[in-house]
C-alpha cells in the first residue's frame, strides 16, 4: 500500500481516539506509535488503521485495550539503581532543610517508582513530611499502583536494584509474599495520591520539590516534551529538582536555561534561581 | 577479492541515489566483528551508522567506550531525539530499542523486547527503511539469532542497499544465514571489502 494512505489512516484514527476519547497522542514519537499501533492492528485481527479505527469507535471495550498498547508499561522498583544512589546521596541531603515536601512522578504506571521513593524516604527519615503523588494516564496501571501488588517473580531483580541502590534496609521488610504475589506494605501508601493526570493536556496542580519522570518523554516528539518539562519548571520550587530517564536529558529543550546539571551522568537538574 | 571489493560499490555508487545512513546489526562476537568494520573508517568518513547489539541488560555497558577507543570515526551511545550528525556511530544504549523517527532524529523506548531482544535489530532496521527509504546501507554481521532478518527484508522493499557478513567468516553465522534466508538479494562481504564498500558511499567533504 502506499505509505502516503498508512500515514494519512494513521493521523485519522489517533484523530478520531481524540474525538472520542480524549486521548491526545498525536505528538507522540512517531515511530513507536507507529509500531505498537501496527501490534494492536494485528491484535484486533484488522488489516489497516481503518479497520482498527472503525473498531475503536464502535466497540467500546477496544479503547481500554488500545490504550495498553499506546502506552508502554515496562518498569521496575529501583530501576536503574544509580539514579536512587544519586536522589539518596545528592538530593536527600537538600531536601532534608525543608519541613515539609512534596514529590511528582508523573508517568508512573503500576507505581515501581513511587513506591521506590516512598522506600527510600522512609529509609532516609523524609517519610513523614513527604507527600508524594503519582500520576499517569492509564487507569488500569493507576489501580495496579494502587493496590501495590507485583509478582512476586519480579522481587529478586527488585531486591538486587534495591540493594545497588544503597537501600539500608531488607526489601523484604516492605511487602508479605502470598500466592506468587508481593503485596507492599500500605504504610508505605499512607503519604502517597495516585490520579490520572496527562502531561499533554492538564495543567500543574501542586508546588513540588521534586520531579521524577523516567522513561516517559522518550515517548514524545520535541514539541510536546518541551510542554512537560514545561509543566514540571513551573510546578518546582526555586531550586527544586528535576529528575529524567537514563536517556533523556533537556540538551535538546527549550526550557534548558532554567535548569542546571545537578548530577549530568544520572539526568538529575536543578531548577534555577529566578528567572 | 580486490575485483568483489570494487564492484559492488562502484557499479552502484554512481547510478543510484546517494546514501544517507548505514544501519548496523550484531549480536554475539559483536565486539570483535565492530572494532574489525569501524576502526579503518577514516576521521573524514561522512556517513552516520546506527548500531545494534544484544547486550545483556546491564546498564552501563563499555561497549560505546571500547570502540570509540579504536575508531577514528566518534562513537558514542545514542540519546533520545538526537539529531543524528555525519560521521558518528550511535549505539543503541542497553535495555532500549534505538529507533528513527520520521524527521531522522533518533528516539529510544523501552517497550516489549523483541526476538527476545532490546535493543532489537529489526526495530531498527524497519524504522530507518521508512525514514530513510531508498538512501539507506543495512549491514548483518555475525550473530546467534534471527534478529534483523526481517529488518533488512523492510530495506531492501524500500530500496535501500542490504550487506551481509559471509556466513563462514561470522564467528557465529546464524544471524547472516537467517538474514539472506529471507533476504537472498543481499551482498555477502568479508568485513574488510564492508569496509571498502561502506567508504564509496561517504560523500565527499
Ligand atoms: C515506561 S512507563 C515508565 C514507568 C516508570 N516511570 C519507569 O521509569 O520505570 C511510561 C508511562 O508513561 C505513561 N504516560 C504516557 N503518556 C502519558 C501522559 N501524556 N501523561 C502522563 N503519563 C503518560 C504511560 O501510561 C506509562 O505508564
């Protein structure tokens, strides 16, 4: 088929999920939309985005599957353990002069990272005076993060990021091990607020001390990552921190003056003075 | 030989349209066949080549490290939405896919592996052949799967140029031999006449 037609059905039916679902994804990167779209395509036994987008708007039960392929879901607790080196080393120590905190991870999924800082700052006495939300725009995963529970075959490689970490406790401490599941301990919820929240289309709602977004803008072209990290300036105190995804760096943002190296080698910065 | 190394290259190079990239795929005995294709590639080679090898997952890998090293040409890991520059190889960082978005930039997922893989040889590989339709070398080196078979398919079907390591010179030849399975139209090379082939390509400065 020519390729001119793939692309002009690809740009109507992420048309027509914003029509009708709200769902903006047309400043996704173009080329994974395009190959996960071609996965659930083939999922919903459809030979061309029209069929698939003749589906979504008739057959109301293919949207919430849709938005599972759209939206990648791969995580772990601790994932990248050098990064949570670096937010206990470098950025607890900062934090620790504020009497009360709050923490974004926006694009959180089933909650790995979330529940990977409500550890941490247990472990580092922040707990109490920390608010964290997580937020993101698939429902499913919000539930998921809500009930913290993981297989229970995830937890050696969990507990082994955890301990390259420099976690000071046993993981183990957080979560009961019951019919191949870890189900996290719901102290560890007590500070925490999971709501969908869209980084395309909402708006900042809180004043935070520190952004953690992984793994989330690589799914954006330029334009819209410039919206998030938008959105995470202005959500952040003077001074406040941002932290991205061993990949992602605002090298190429148009918000990068606000914003100094705090640690370059882990994508950790520092929101400027004034300005 | 020397005849092969010419041919090739000369009799396309000046009838076809120029190329833009050259995409890379390896797997086991990466390492070696890398250093042995890139290290005599001049510092005024023009062509950006992207890269793919199976790693394991670990995070920090040295690979990058290792053969800008022995390379003239700069070799770095790849960043998301980079623009890609002439004359870089970009490795596609472990436990990401590297693909090429419509506008050539380079963007990078974590999304499901495939063939076992990420990064996978043929997410690559599809995704450069439509950005870089014809204006694209594919090259397979040795390797212990079937990653990119399919890949270098997508590549040539927009008419690009696909290379293949001699399945007898690979230190693993599963990846070449699944490769011109799918892809018999492909030019079996030594890594040396890649070499020589690869550099007709490069525009003048
Ligand atoms: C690969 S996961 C990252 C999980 C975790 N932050 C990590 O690094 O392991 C990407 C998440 O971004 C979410 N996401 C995608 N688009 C979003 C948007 N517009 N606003 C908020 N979250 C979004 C997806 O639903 C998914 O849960």
């Amino acid at each position: 088929m020519a390729k001119t037609t793939e692309t002009l059905e690809l740009s109507l039916l992420l048309e027509a999920i914003r029509g009708q679902y709200h769902y903006d994804f047309r400043g996704y990167s173009l080329a994974s939309i395009k190959r996960r779209l071609g996965l659930a395509r083939e999922r919903f036994g459809c030979q061309t985005y029209s069929q698939l987008q003749d589906r979504v708007l008739h057959d109301a039960t293919v949207f919430p599957e849709l938005l599972g392929f759209l939206t990648v879901q791969v995580s772990e607790l601790f994932r990248d353990p050098e990064y949570f080196r670096m937010i206990r080393e470098l950025v607890v120590p900062h934090l620790k002069t504020y009497p009360s905190l709050k923490v974004w991870v926006a694009g959180c999924g089933a909650g790995e990272e979330v529940y990977s800082l409500a550890i941490l700052f247990r472990e580092e006495g922040l707990e109490e005076r920390t608010l964290i939300y997580g937020t993101d725009i698939n429902g499913e995963a919000l539930k998921k993060a809500e009930a913290g529970i993981y297989d229970l075959d995830r937890i050696p490689l969990f507990t082994e990021n955890h301990r390259k970490s420099g976690g000071k406790s046993s993981l183990s401490d957080y979560y009961t091990a019951a019919y191949g599941a870890a189900v996290f301990d719901k102290s560890l919820r007590k500070r925490t607020v999971f709501s969908d929240h869209s980084l395309v289309s909402d708006a900042v709602f809180a004043e935070v001390h520190l952004v953690s977004c992984r793994n989330v803008l690589i799914y954006f072209d330029r334009e819209l990552q410039d919206r998030a990290i938008g959105l995470f300036k202005d959500s952040l105190s003077r001074k406040g921190f941002l932290g991205l995804g061993a990949k992602e760096s605002l090298r190429f943002s148009r918000h990068a003056d606000a914003f100094s190296d705090f640690s370059a080698g882990m994508r950790i910065y520092q929101k400027q003075g004034l300005a | 030989m020397r005849e092969e190394v010419n041919e090739p290259g000369s009799a396309l190079a000046p009838s076809r349209m120029p190329v833009e990239a050259i995409v890379v795929g390896a797997s086991t005995g990466a390492l070696e066949a890398l250093a042995e294709l890139l290290a005599p590639l001049p510092a005024s080679f023009r062509l950006p080549i992207l890269v793919v090898v199976h790693l394991s997952p670990d995070r920090k890998s040295i690979l990058a490290e290792l053969l800008d090293a022995k390379c003239n040409v700069d070799v770095r890991e790849a960043d998301d939405k980079e623009p890609i520059e002439p004359g870089t190889v970009y490795l596609a960082p472990p436990d990401y896919h590297l693909l090429v978005e419509p506008d050539k930039r380079l963007s990078l997922s974590s999304e499901e592996p495939v063939h076992y893989s990420r990064p996978s040889v043929d997410v690559l590989f599809e995704t450069a052949a439509e950005a870089f339709g014809p204006r694209l070398i594919g090259v397979i080196l040795t390797g212990a799967n079937d990653d990119g078979a399919r890949g270098l398919k997508a590549i040539t079907s927009a008419g690009g140029i696909a290379i293949v390591q001699t399945p007898e010179l690979a230190h693993v030849s599963t990846m070449p031999l699944a490769a011109l399975k799918i892809c018999p139209e492909a030019h079996t090379l030594s890594l040396e006449e890649m070499t020589a082939f690869l550099q007709e390509f490069s525009p003048p400065q």
